[in-house]
C-alpha cells in the first residue's frame, strides 16, 4: 500500500538510501585514516622532539667543551708568554755574562803579557847585573 516503504525507488528517483551508504562508508573510511595520520603524526612529533633534546644536549655538551677549549687556550698562551719573558731575561743575562767573561779574559791576557814583561826584564837586568 501507500503506507509502505519501497525497497527500490521507482524508475526517474534517486535510491538516496544506497547514497547515504555509501557515503557512510566513506566518511568511515576517512575517520579511519585520519585517526591514523594523526597517530603517525604524534609518533613523528614525539621522535622530532626526542632528537630535537638529543640535539640540545649535544649543543650544551659542545658548547661547554668549547668554552673548556677556550679558556684552556687563554692558560696556554699566558704561560707561553711567562715562559717567553723568562726566555728573554736568561739570554739577556747570558749575553752579560758573555760580555763580562770576555771582558775579564782580556784582562787576564793583559796581565799576563804585563806579568811576562815584567819577568823578562826582571832577567835581562839580573843578567846585565851579573
């Protein structure tokens, strides 16, 4: 009767019950997909910031050995420098040494020139006398 529901619509009406599965089924599906996507999504974010703080610690872990490196070199180059000075004021007190030493062995060769004509003329006036 009239009252009834048809199974198939009538020729010329579109079968919106079929339409409506269909896009049932269709909106499933893209549930579905996007619970996925969103859950490969929170993994990928959860892994980025897992590396993101593995990044961070070495950054701090590279930027202390640096600072280390740096401060290192400041130490190695101000007792570079003491050793310099150090350096310097023994040659410079070498060279006075050297200078003094030489100094005193021309005296010595002075004297001992003098010495030796002082005794050769002490024997020249023995010999005259005798």
């Amino acid at each position: 009767g009239e009252g009834e529901l048809q199974a198939v619509p009538p020729p010329g009406v579109p079968d919106y019950r079929a339409l409506h599965a269909d896009l049932s089924a269709e909106l499933e599906n893209v549930r579905t997909e996007t619970a996925e996507n969103i859950r490969m999504l929170q993994e990928e974010k959860a892994a980025l910031r897992r590396e993101a703080s593995k990044l961070k610690e070495e950054a701090e872990r590279a930027q202390g050995t640096a600072t280390f490196e740096r401060e290192r070199y400041q130490r190695l180059i101000g007792t570079s420098d003491s050793h310099r000075r150090e350096l310097e004021a023994v040659l410079r007190r070498n060279a006075e040494v050297t200078a003094l030493l030489g100094e005193r062995e021309s005296r010595l060769r002075q004297a001992a020139g003098e010495a030796e004509a002082a005794a050769a003329a002490g024997r020249r006036e023995r010999e005259q006398v005798s």
